[in-house]
C-alpha cells in the first residue's frame, strides 16, 4: 500500500467547526502546529479525508490546504524549536 506525505493546514473561522476539523484529522495524522497536521496516508484516505473535510467546512469563509510533498524531499524538511518530522507510523504491537 502505497502512502503519500501530506500537510494539511487549515483556517476555519467558527470553533464548533474548527474542532470538527481537527478531530477527523487527528485519526489521520499528527498535530504539529494548531492548525497543521503532517499525515502519511494512501491515497483512499487522502480523498476520504478531503471530502469529509469539504463536508464541515463553510466553502466561503473557510481554507483547508493540501500540500503533497514527495518521498526525496521529506528529507529536508527543516523546523526550528520543538517537534519531529512525521516520517513513520505508529506501530502497536499487542
């Protein structure tokens, strides 16, 4: 199964909705700003989460963007202060 790398951001105007945004994506991926997520999904989850997105949002006051960054250049991805490059996904062993 092939996954892709993808930052999601988003800038949702009303609180009940942001919320809701941030729920379905947090079963997606992992919160590295307030309104970032850094996601490793396949492409099924990509547009299952972007239709579900299109769902809450308000189309006129609302922006949620999609950035697909290819395998090469997760590498380089940089940040200064706290956190981690979502480069793997959990694995729970049981």
């Amino acid at each position: 199964m092939n996954k892709k790398y993808i930052v999601i951001s988003y800038d949702v105007v009303d609180d009940r909705m942001r919320t809701k945004v941030s729920k379905v994506l947090i079963n997606h991926g992992r919160r590295v700003q307030k309104s970032v997520f850094e996601c490793l999904i396949t492409e099924k989850q990509y547009l299952s989460v972007k239709e579900a997105l299109e769902k809450i949002i308000d189309m006129e006051h609302d922006s949620v963007r999609y950035y697909t960054i290819c395998a090469g250049c997760v590498h380089n991805i940089q940040f200064s202060g706290w956190g981690t490059v979502t480069e793997t996904e959990d694995t729970i062993v049981i």
